[in-house]
C-alpha cells in the first residue's frame, strides 16, 4: 500500500505527523477562545509559550508572527486563527501570508476565482 501523498510547492500537509509535532501548540492557540488566556498571552508571551511547552522552532514563529513557520511547525490553520485573531488577522491575512500576496492581492485573487 503506497501512502506517500504527492508533493504541492510551498505547502505543508496536516497530517498525523504534523498534527503530533503541532500537539502543544496547537493546544495553547485554542486556549485563546478565552478572553482571560489571551489576555495571558499579551501580558506575558513567554512565561505563556513555557506553560504550553512549546518548542524553539514554534516559540521563535511566534514571536515573528509567522503563520507560514507556524504551518511548518504543526499548527493547523484552523488553531493560528484563534492565534492570529489577537492581532487583529483574518483568515485572508493568512491566505495572503501563504501565497506571498498582500491581502488587497489575495482579496482580488479570491474574487476572480470567485467571478471564474
């Protein structure tokens, strides 16, 4: 039984691997559905990151503000989201992060495909 999955440039597939190697950090992004874990998180970012474990590759994206190294290092976009949203970043934010497009771009992109 073959279970390689083809190759897509520039995308991380979320599997079992990814979904084990994101486990802590996936875990604290969806600690931000409360108002009081995010406001942790704000008042303290580091002190936060240690109480959930995560690890050098995901503290560092973090700090950065990287969703594309977040990806890469287990996060589900469906958790960055939650992460994102305490800076005020949408879902196309993201999109425009992963395609390397600003977010008017992506917008304008998403409305072509929409308009086919």
């Amino acid at each position: 039984m073959n279970t390689s999955r083809p190759k897509i440039p520039g995308t991380t597939p979320f599997d079992g691997v990814q979904a084990r190697k994101g486990y802590a950090l996936n875990k604290m992004c969806y600690s931000f559905n409360s108002a009081e874990n995010r406001a942790a998180f704000l008042e303290d970012e580091e002190a936060y990151m240690r109480k959930f474990g995560l690890n050098a590759e995901q503290a560092a994206a973090i700090r950065a503000r990287n969703v594309l190294a977040l990806i890469a290092a287990g996060g589900n976009a469906y958790y960055l989201a939650k992460f994102a949203g305490i800076f005020g970043l949408d879902m196309q934010d993201i999109g425009a992060q992963q395609t390397g497009l600003t977010k008017a771009e992506f917008q304008a992109k998403l409305r072509a495909a929409a308009n086919g």
